[in-house]
C-alpha cells in the first residue's frame, strides 16, 4: 500500500511548485508523497521562496530546480499544474488539476507571500 504520489508543476520549479512540495512534505508526510517540477527549470530556487517558507517554518533545504524527464520513471497519482500553461501530453501519465496562482517572479516580497498563502491552503485541502 503506497502513498499517493502527487508532482506539483509550475513554470521554472523555481517558487510556485517549490512551494506545494515543501507544505506537501510538511503537511501530508503520512498520507503522500510529493515531488516538483519545471516546464523550463530555472538556474536557482528563488531566495524569496526560500525566505517565505523558512517564516512558515518550512526549510526547503538544498532543494533545485527540476524537469518534468527528472522524474520521468516515476509513477504519479495526481499531477497538480500550477504554471497557468498545458503540460504536454508526453508528461501527463496521471490525472491533474490546475491551480491558478499569479506567479509572484519579478514581483515584492508580499506577491511571493501571497502565492504562498494561496498555495498553503490548497495543499491543506489536498492532504
């Protein structure tokens, strides 16, 4: 019996997704298990999603950012889309369901908490 395994998807697995793993990991530890990935992966975690979690008491750790093929063998159960863009057939091997957050890149520090605070709530619903 296995946990449910769910991917969080956003643009550049570099804020959004980031963000759903780690309150997924904090979270729903008991009940699923829960990666992350970028439609483009960016260079870096953003250091603002880095700080807003670490004030929610979430340490993302040595975390990166990763492509959807970084978990191509990986069975998944739900993939959860937050990147405001289609996932490409190829990747789609389970149910999703989209998320709208604004993605906070480029905005203020209150944009990223926002998302945040957003996401937070959604992740507690999906636990």
């Amino acid at each position: 019996n296995r946990p449910f395994r769910v991917l969080f998807v956003c643009i550049g697995n570099a804020i959004r997704s980031q963000m759903a793993e780690g309150f997924a990991r904090c979270y729903g530890a008991d009940v699923m298990t829960a990666r992350s990935a970028g439609l483009a992966p960016a260079a870096n975690v953003m250091p603002l999603t880095r700080k807003i979690m670490l004030d929610k008491n979430i340490d993302l750790g040595d975390v990166f950012p990763k492509g959807l093929a970084d978990h191509g063998g990986e069975p998944f159960d739900l993939i959860i889309n937050l990147s405001g863009q289609p996932i490409p057939a190829r990747d789609l091997r389970a149910p999703s369901r989209d998320w709208k957050i604004k993605d906070p890149m480029g905005g203020k520090e209150q944009a990223y908490r926002d998302a945040a605070d957003q996401i937070e709530r959604l992740v507690m619903q999906l636990v």
